[in-house]
C-alpha cells in the first residue's frame, strides 16, 4: 500500500517551482564525482508493489545499488572527492575512541563543501569546523523560542539560528558570484527563480539534509558490523554483498523517520476517502520494518537480499518511491557505497563495553548517546 501511495499522481511535496534545476544539480554533481561517463536509469513511470526493477547486469556490483558506469575512476584519477574520503578516513587515530557520528558528518560536509561549493581540499580543511559549527547553530534554532529581539545577555538559540543562517548564506552568495558554483551547469541558475533561491537550496545541502543524513547511515554501518568481523571481510571481498549489507542498513536504520504527503485531490486507500489538501504523514521504519514482507524485521541480515527478498529491493524505502523517489538516491548510494568501502578496506573496529545503543529518531535516527569505536588498521 505505501508503494501505491508514495508514487500516486494524487500526492505531493511541497511543490517547490526548482524541481528542475534540482534534478540537474544531483545530475551534475553525480558526473563531478565519478569523472566517467552515468547513466541514471529511467525508472518505469510506476513500481508496481513487490515488483523489482530491471537492472543492468553489465557492471558488477553497481547495479544492486541503482548505477552503472565503467568503473571506480573517480578515485583513481584523483578527484576531489575520492581526496576528501581518503584524506578522512587515514586521520582515525587506531586505538582512540572516536564517536562515530560525529566522524561521518564532518566527512559528509566535507564532500558536500566540495559538491555543491566547489570547494578544493585545502579550503574545506580551513573551514570545515567553522561551518559545522554554524550548521549547528542553524538547525538548533529551530527548537527554540523566536525570540530575535531577547537581550543578548539572556541569549536566544533562534537568535543563534538567524546569524548563522546568515553568515552561511552569505558565505554561499559570495562563492556564486566569484563563479566557484554552478548548481545546474549554467551561469543563470535555470530553474530557480534567483540566486537567493538557489543558495538556501545549497544551505540545506550543506548544513543539514546530507551531513546528518551520511552520519546516520555511516554510523548504523559501523555499529552493525562492528562484532561481525565476518560480514565486514565480506564486503570487502565481494562487491555484490556490499551492496546488500548497506540496502540492509537502510533498510533496519533510515535516517529520517518519515515524511508527509499532501493530497493534490481527493483519493481513496483501502476505502478510506482522503479529501484534497490533506496532509498525511507516513513512517518510512515502519514499512522498512513489515513483518510480512521481512522475516525477522528487526535483525540485520544482509543474507535476506540474495534469498527470500531478493525480488524485494523496491519495498525499502528509506529513498522514497515511484515517482516521489529521492532525486539524490543515486548519489548517496554512491557516496554511502565508497565511504563503505574505504572503511572496511582500511580498518576493523570495536565498540567499548558499557554504551548505550539505543536510538533516536529525531531530527535523524542514532544513537541517543556519543558512542564511540576503537578503530585498528587493517
């Protein structure tokens, strides 16, 4: 039922009039990292529920994952972003505690630095924690009274918010108009209706959606795996069992707990009339989690996507669905994927005795404490 609902013409967003020029950004953005030539598949104009979709078998490995391209180059020509995960990833101190979550969104907002900034290795080292730092700001603000005229001795998180905010989108105006970003491959923005519009896009990118995103869905990686050294050999040695270990991760652990819908007219589920306009939330764990379609839902079992749910890749969904799919799903399963990889590659880890493994869900699903790996090199 929540494929049909996800992907029905009578649902929608929240109608923003850039929709395009997103879809070009995430384009762009997926050719600037690989540096070869993608193809993004056509979906079928509707998933029908429990149906799979056909892949291109040609490249091994990448299709499980949505992509198809001829091979890892963007890593081995020396692009910014394959410096960024191997500039990160070597810095791990072995034998040190180091929270996880905390690691995986400082490498995310350095990959979305380079992304959607054009930032080179050398400026994102010089600002990144500056950044970071007025990204929390910026979303923590949210959760607090608005209160812009409070005297500042008393302080005010929304009042933190607004100038970080601030300071941020000017850092991003100021890159536009020194040419560093071309969000959809064009100097005129095609697709937004001003400069104003297309860098508080950017401001999501890079203060929020994808950092706390990439550190949600790196952080469950490494927590599953931490006391499966047998899973984790395998990734490394079989590219198809990768893919399979992180669909399982997002499967058991999306970052984001659900969205909402809004009717476009009226619509009937299960022979409940829904009127136009209405808004309906839906609980993307819940549906990754259906008994009926999952044994065992709440275990991580990588082995499921290659046995009884090999024919069900199309009923997680962490990305969304039909044609309300994430536009950047190829793009962050392409990212999740070479993180991964680098990681299982270079290093085993270990969880101390004595944490708190229970979740949160808000504003993303992990850990509700600082829990921290001991990391040894391979």
């Amino acid at each position: 039922m929540l494929s049909t609902l996800l992907s029905s013409p009578a649902w929608s967003l929240w109608g923003s009039p850039s929709s395009v020029a997103l879809v070009r950004a995430v384009f762009v953005g997926c050719r600037i990292l690989r540096g070869t030539s993608v193809t993004l598949f056509a979906r079928p104009a509707r998933a029908e529920y429990g149906v799979p979709r056909p892949v291109d078998n040609t490249s091994p490995g990448l299709p499980r994952m949505g992509l198809h391209s001829q091979s890892w180059q963007w890593k081995k020509e020396g692009r910014k972003e394959g410096r960024i995960i191997n500039n990160c990833i070597p810095k791990i101190t072995p034998g040190s505690p180091i929270v996880l979550y905390e690691l995986f969104k400082r490498l995310s907002t350095e990959l979305s630095l380079a992304l959607f900034l054009g930032m080179d290795l050398e400026e994102i080292e010089s600002l990144v924690d500056h950044v970071i730092e007025l990204g929390k700001s910026h979303w923590h603000g949210f959760v607090s009274v608005p209160l812009k005229f409070v005297p500042s001795f008393l302080g005010s998180g929304y009042a933190q918010s607004i100038d970080a905010k601030t300071e941020l989108l000017k850092f991003i105006h100021d890159r536009i108009e020194a040419g560093k970003l071309k969000i959809s491959g064009s100097d005129d923005f095609s697709g937004f209706q001003d400069i104003d519009e297309a860098a508080r896009h950017v401001l999501v990118f890079i203060s929020a959606l994808i950092p706390k995103a990439f550190g949600s869905l790196l952080t469950s990686f490494c927590l599953e795996t931490a006391a499966r050294r047998d899973i984790l050999q395998k990734c490394v040695d079989d590219d198809s069992f990768l893919d399979d270990t992180l669909l399982e991760v997002s499967r058991l652990w999306p970052p984001f707990l659900g969205s909402r819908r809004i009717t476009k007219q009226e619509h009937a589920i299960q022979g409940h009339t829904i009127p136009k306009g209405m808004p309906v939330l839906y609980i993307t764990h819940a549906a990754n989690h259906d008994p009926t379609v999952f044994a065992s839902p709440d275990e991580f079992i990588p082995q499921r996507w290659a046995e009884d749910n090999r024919n069900d890749r199309d009923r997680v969904f962490t990305l969304g669905s039909g044609g309300r799919e994430c536009i950047g799903k190829v793009l962050a399963q392409l990212l999740f994927k070479e993180c991964a990889r680098s990681l299982a590659e270079h290093w085993t880890w270990e969880l101390p005795d004595g944490q708190s493994l229970q979740y949160k869900w808000l504003p993303v699903s992990r850990p509700s404490t600082d829990v921290v790996a001991l990391f040894t090199p391979r």
